[in-house]
C-alpha cells in the first residue's frame, strides 16, 4: 500500500520553523508546551514546558490498571539512612508491602536496595540514590573491595527494574494442563499467607504439571530471591531456560541472578554478557540493553557497559514503553534513571580514575547537562556547534525556556506580540516563573558546553562529487514573473500547476502549456493543497513567519465549469498548519483529517474525524510544535494505516502513531535526531524493494541564529527499514541547507533517483547547489549533478510530475528570496532583478 498523503506535497518555507520577531528560530533547542489542563507530574512541575513528555503515550485508550506492579515506571525510589524505600506508586512503606494483595515490586526489591544501602555504607558511607555520582578517590578504592563497590552499582541500578508477574502480561501462552495452573493459584495463597516453604513447593508442583507457565517460572524465582535463596532461584532460573529458552523474561530474571545476584559467590559476569546479548536480540529495548551494560559492568568491562548504557539511553528516546510493564510511562523519569546509572558505572572502580579523567565527559558540568538537556530532546554534544553559538543564542533561549532569567541572568523572553498571543503563551508556561534549575547546577553546565564547544564550526570531512549540468533535463521559461518572489507552493496534478504565493495571498493555476488558467485568493498563504475531482483543498498557513496566532485554516474550492469558485472554510483557528493528509483513519468510511500544526511555541499534530453528518471533531495526537508532512500508511501489517509525521522542533525527527483502532494509537519516537539537524522534509519509499517502507528525509533548517555558518550534518538521508520499523541511516549526499527531497524513476531505470533543494545554500561560495540530481546507479549509489540555473532563486518549494503529457517525470522549482540566512547582497540583487518565481526542468526521457 501507498502512502495516502502524496509525496509532492510541498514543503513550507524553512523559517516557518523560526520562532524570534527576526525570523531566527530560538526554540530548536527548547522544551515543550502544554496546556495547563494537563495535571503535572513530578517532571513535569520541574520542567513546565515539558509535561507531555511524562504524558501517556496512547491517545483515547481506556485508563491503564490501578494495580501497584503496573504503575509507570520507574518508581520514585530514595534510599537513606532511616528507611530502606519510598517508591511512589508502589508500596509506600513497610506496612503497606505485606498489605497489599498483589505481588508489588517493592517487596522484591526492598532486600535488594538494602543490600546496595549496606555495602555502600561499608564502602563511603553515602547512600546510592539521591546523591551525586562523583569518581572515587584512591584512598576510597583502596579500602572498597572492587567487587563489593560494583555490587552496590549493580544493585542499585537494578532496584528499579520493575517485577513483572507474567500474567500482567498480554500475551501469556495459554496454559496446556488446567491443574498446573490451580496449583499456581495455590502457590498464590500460601505465598500471601506467608507460609513460604509451602508456596515454593507447590510453585514446583505446579511446573511439574505444566513446565509452559512463565508465571509460574517468574513467580517462584522472584520468591526464592525474595528469601535470600540466591543459590536455588540462579538454578531455577537456567531450568525455565531450559524450558523457554526464549522468554525474554526468564531470561531477564537469569541475567539478574549471573550480574547482580546477592550471593556473590554465584556471580559470573562473562555469563551474564552471554545471556544478556542475546536477550537483547530477542527483545530489543531500553530495559535489555540495560541489562547487558550491567552485565559487562559486573564483568569489569568499563567501555562497553558505558557503550551498552548510552545504547539504552538512545533506545528510551527513540521509546520509552516498557517492553514487560503495562502503564503510562514516563520518558523523562526514564532517561533521568538511565543516566544516572550510567554515572554509577562510570564512577565504579571497574572505570578507573584515570580513564575517567581522560574521558571528554568528565567534565563537572556533563552531568547536569545530560539530566537537563534530554528532558525535551536528544542531547547535543558541545563540538555540534561553535562556541559563539552556544553563548549567544542557544544558552540564552535554553535558560529562557527554563525559567533562569528569573534567578537574575540577563536572558530575553518574548511574550508574544498581541494580548492573544501573549495569552497563548503564557497558558502554555512557555517561560516559568521560576528557575528550574539550581543556580549551581546551570552554571556547570554552561561552563560544560563553552569549555568544550570548538571556536570555529567543524568542516566536512569531504566534499560531495557532482558534476555540472544536467544531461537529462532542460530548462523551460515559465513566462511567471513576480517583482519580488515568494513562493509558498508549486504542484503538479492531472496536467496542471498549482502555484502558491505569499505576497499575493493566492494560487495561480497553470495548464499544462504554461498558460495561466485561473487565479485564486486564499486569506494569507497556500501552503500544501490535494486535489480530488472538483474539489480543492488548501492548506492556509495563517503567518508564513513566526507567531502563536492560531490564523490558519483549511480551504476547499470547488470547481463549476472549468472555475474554481470561492473558497469554504472547512477549519478555521489552526495554529500555522503545514501540512494535511486526507485518509478514513478509524476505517468508518468517513474521510478523516490529520493536520500538522506547526505553530511556533505552541503547536500540535491532530488527527480530525469526519463525521457522517459533516464536520470533524478533533482528536490531539501530539501536543508539541514542530509538525511537518505526514502520511497515512500501514506500517506494521495490521491493516489499519498508521500516522507517520516529521517534526523539525522539540523532539525532532520522525514519529510514528500506530493504529490500534477505534480512534487509539500508540505512539513511537521511531527515528529520533538531534535538535541541530534542522529536520524539515520526510518521504516514505521502499528504496530496497524488500516491501518495507524506508525513509527519505532531509535535515538543513539553518535559520536558526543570526549568523549563518554552513553545518556538516545537513543533507539528503536515506534510512532503511529493518522491517521492524527500527531505521537505520544508509546514504548521506552532504548538502547544506537542504529543505526537500523527493524520488522518482526520472531515468525509467528501474530504481529511485532523488531530486533535492536547499533553501540555505551555501550561497556565499555555491548558489548553483541549491538543487542537485541525484542519478541511481544501483546499490543506492549515486551520481550528482548540480544546475547552473539553480543560483537563480532561493528554492523553498518542489514538486514532480509529468508537466507536458509526454509521459516522463519533471521538476518544478518555487523560489523564496526573503527570510533569514546569509545571502550576499549581489545575489540578492540579481534574484531580484530576474524575478524568476519559478524553475521548470523538463525531463528529455521521451
């Protein structure tokens, strides 16, 4: 199946992107906007603007158990010297852990985080949890057993791994003997009742009944742990493996009782290893490759369980659900845990001090930048960006949006230019009224960032090979002249060219000789348009440049005789809508409506549902900025079309809401990238014909600071499905500023070629590589080819099509002269004096 949102649908103009009153976009490294409807979480009251990070991630699904081994991970846990555990949502104290009447994880875990308390009393003295990692001294190595100090490590890292009864499990093999499964209701009963020998001894008459219950299996290790039998349940578990050798929760409960046993003497952490990498083979996740860095960490292998860690912290960006726990989860708390863990281990004398102090995360202030910075993005290594950068914008913006202008640092905010937008903002705590971070804290890490961020922007590591001059394509005047020219839109359909602009607030249509057929008003600018029959729907982005004002809307002309008549509002008070795709998303045979709305500050993804009657109702699937095309697509085989949508703002990159039906998704950060890369353009192809659909999308929004300097990272990417849906980066065309690409068979050989455009080029030194060709030789190798005519406007629209009826695939170019970047005052000049809206390179197949 094709994705139903079309591939030509035009991009809008980068800085649509930007968020300064200059057009400089100030929050590509800020957090999120809520509404305060919203209750806040723990996270959320610390970071305001990104409460919808720690929110569910289903939209309209029922509400998730109640029950204490289903809440969202992972509990609030403090250790200390006056009681062994406080976990919120768990059991809450001592009397509560035998009260309860599930088998709640505190209770399981309580002896492990009192076994981590005690050796880290043995050890320093300081309790694990609540307290800074910091890197022991000799003097403190000296007199803490190396195994004994990992121990605690290990143990207080995996305190907070959740305990799962496997029937909390959906998918739970049906039992094959029924009286297997009564013997583990028994086991049940006397477990709770605390006659223990009597539960453990009818846990295994259970399994010998039936060997296929992984209750049963889980039940009973974690009892035989409970008890401090680290000996029998080190056995049991390697009998359930025996039996399922792959549950990926037994062999979860294996890889605990090898890497972090409380029995050292059953330890092994080259076994652990073993297990653990394949456990993460079975079941990718967060949680698994968690495991083997704490596998390796036991095994005294410093770099790789750092490496396995930062693995696990990249794979809870990209999902943070909890592959084993049902429940809300929330993403913040989890990349905040992993990242202390990773600090434990680091800390741990299995990483000496020498190593850690040649490390370029040593610096004081990494830490706090990691805990603060990944709170609303992927974190930003300091060598992204020059030093100058990071002290005069990025740092500024991101104290901001953090609310430490309030603890007296000289940081602007911009409440909005009207008493609506003012309003806008202010509901959405864009700026809190208060610093979110210790005074101390922040200037650690903006210490961090100035001491490590280079003095001048890193360069490629080469140049792309293009040749000059396309061979199969030519140039066609189009006969459209515009004094200055701003075009929002070009797209081909049916033998006609629909063309957007902004300084006429309108669409000129063209039939397929170049003659103007019709000219249509639209109340600002058209933005991305579909087709049906007669009718036309316009995409109106309200404010092509920044703003909170909710100004745009969605258009529909209808045509009589060969004219389009005037234009129905069908929604109205969008907040800068960028894209919109038409599809039956709840299979009712009602066409439905998901609409990026970009925004600026304040934005969203909604999802609207047609109603029989007429009219839509909506359904807010993403409550962030940063919007950008979308598809509706089946992704996962299910026969329900997912919502797959780019975002260039907050959590860049491409998330994908899977259908779950009856109006319910489940959301995945399924390609997260970080917040440099200027996402702006996603296309869904399958490059590699192995019936999966891969990404083509480029990365260049560079009207982020006031200067201009070129990035190495933007450009032209192709990532690769592994038909999982997990994508993996396979071709990389360097291009600077690139905007758009879209691919086609423009050769009729039989694979993809890639047509691409950068609105900021690198105009200082190469305008003509604002457009590049990039012939498929196969093996997704390819030939570029730049267009001298490609330094004859700033291209910020694209579309292909067959424009003259002959049967091949054209490109049709739209320039934007205006809008932020460095472009040197002769080109401008000569942009303007040409007055060429448009680039029309008619394909010479046939």
């Amino acid at each position: 199946m094709a994705p139903s949102s079309p591939a030509n649908t035009a991009s809008p103009p980068c800085w649509v992107s930007a968020t300064s009153p200059s057009g400089c976009r100030a929050d590509r490294q800020s957090p999120s906007t809520e509404t305060p409807a919203r209750s806040p979480s723990r996270a959320g009251a610390r970071f305001p603007r990104c409460r919808r990070l720690v929110a569910e991630p289903v939209v309209r699904l029922p509400p998730w158990p109640t029950t204490p081994d289903s809440s969202a991970w992972p509990p609030r846990c403090h250790l200390n010297t006056r009681r062994e555990s406080v976990c919120s949502g768990c059991c809450c104290d001592r009397s509560r852990q035998r009260s309860t009447k599930r088998y709640c994880s505190c209770i399981s875990n309580s002896r492990v985080r009192a076994a981590a308390l005690r050796h880290l009393r043995q050890g320093d003295g300081k309790p694990g949890i609540g307290h800074k990692p910091r890197v022991p001294s000799p003097k403190m190595t000296a007199r803490v057993p190396c195994a004994k100090r990992l121990l605690a490590v290990v143990l207080v890292s995996l305190a907070t791994f959740p305990v799962l009864r496997a029937s909390d499990s959906n998918d739970a093999p049906a039992t094959a003997n029924p009286e297997g499964a009564e013997a583990m209701d028994r086991a049940r009963g006397f477990r709770e009742a605390g006659k223990i020998d009597d539960a453990i001894a009818t846990y295994e008459r259970s399994l010998d009944l039936d060997s296929s219950l992984v209750d049963a299996w889980l039940e009973l290790i974690l009892l035989l742990t409970e008890v401090s039998q680290h000996r029998r349940a080190l056995e049991t578990s390697e009998r359930a493996v025996r039996v399922l050798p792959d549950e990926p929760r037994i062999l979860a409960r294996l890889v605990f009782s090898l890497a972090a046993s409380g029995d050292e003497t059953i330890r092994d952490g080259e076994r652990a290893v073993e297990v653990a990498e394949r456990l993460f083979e079975i079941e990718t996740a967060y949680v698994t490759a968690r495991l083997v860095a704490v596998s390796h960490a036991e095994a005294g292998h410093c770099e790789d369980a750092l490496d396995w860690m930062q693995r696990a912290i990249n794979l809870a960006q990209a999902d943070w659900q909890h592959p084993w726990v049902p429940g809300p989860v929330g993403q913040t708390q989890v990349v905040q845990a992993l990242n202390r863990h990773r600090e434990d281990i680091a800390t741990s004398p299995i990483c000496d001090v020498a190593t850690a102090a040649s490390m370029p995360d040593e610096h004081p202030g990494r830490a706090y930048a990691l805990q603060h910075c990944q709170t609303c993005h992927l974190f930003v290594e300091p060598q992204m960006l020059p030093r100058q950068v990071w002290k005069d914008y990025v740092i500024p913006n991101m104290g901001a949006f953090l609310g430490m202008h309030n603890a007296g640092y000289d940081y602007e905010v911009f409440p909005g230019r009207s008493p609506t937008e003012r309003e806008i903002i202010a509901r959405a705590n864009v700026y809190p009224d208060e610093a979110q971070v210790p005074v101390s804290e922040w200037d650690a890490l903006v210490a961090y960032f100035l001491n490590q961020a280079p003095a001048t922007p890193a360069p490629r590591e080469h140049e792309p090979e293009a040749r000059m001059g396309l061979n199969q394509f030519r140039v066609v005047e189009s006969g459209l002249s515009r004094k200055t020219p701003a075009t929002t839109l070009v797209q081909i359909d049916n033998g006609r060219l629909f063309v957007g602009d902004f300084e006429r607030s309108g669409l000129t249509v063209f039939d397929g000789a170049g003659r103007i057929v019709e000219e249509l008003t639209t109340p600002h600018a058209p933005i991305a348009l579909r087709r049906r029959g007669r009718e036309l729907w316009v995409t109106d982005i309200g404010s092509v440049f920044p703003s909170d004002m909710p100004s745009g809307s969605l258009l529909l002309f209808r045509e009589t005789d060969g004219q389009y008549g005037p234009s129905e509002a069908r929604l109205t008070n969008l907040r800068r809508p960028t894209h919109t795709t038409f599809g039956d998303v709840n299979q009712d045979g009602v066409e439905d409506l998901v609409v990026s709305e970009f925004g600026h500050r304040v934005g969203r993804l909604v999802w609207y549902e047609g109603r029989p009657e007429g009219g839509h109702t909506p359904h807010v699937l993403l409550d962030e900025p940063g919007a950008l095309t979308s598809y509706l697509h089946d992704l996962d085989g299910d026969g329900r079309r997912d919502v797959a949508v780019a975002f260039g703002q907050n959590r860049e990159g491409i998330h994908i809401f899977y259908n779950l039906g009856g109006g319910a998704f489940r959301h995945s950060y399924a390609l997260p990238l970080p917040p440099t890369y200027g996402t702006n353009f996603f296309a869904l192809h399958d490059f590699n014909d192995d019936g999966f659909a891969d990404i083509l999308a480029t990365n260049g929004d560079n009207g982020d600071y006031v200067s201009e300097f070129p990035k190495r990272h933007h450009g032209i990417r192709i990532y690769l499905n592994d038909g999982n849906n997990a994508f993996v980066e396979r071709v990389f065309f360097p291009m600077y500023g690139a905007s758009k690409a879209l691919a086609a068979d423009f050769d009729a050989d039989g694979d993809l070629d890639i047509a691409g455009i950068a609105m900021f080029a690198d105009f200082m030194r190469r305008p003509e590589a604002g457009f590049v060709y990039l012939e498929n030789q196969g093996n997704l190798q390819f030939d570029a080819a730049y267009a001298p005519e490609a330094a004859d406007g700033r291209w910020v629209a694209m579309d292909i099509g067959d424009m003259d009826g002959d049967d091949d695939i054209d490109i049709v170019l739209g320039s934007f002269i205006e809008g932020p970047g460095a472009v040197p005052t002769v080109l401008m000049e000569r942009w303007v004096d040409l007055q060429r809206p448009l680039l029309h390179l008619e394909n010479q197949l046939r």
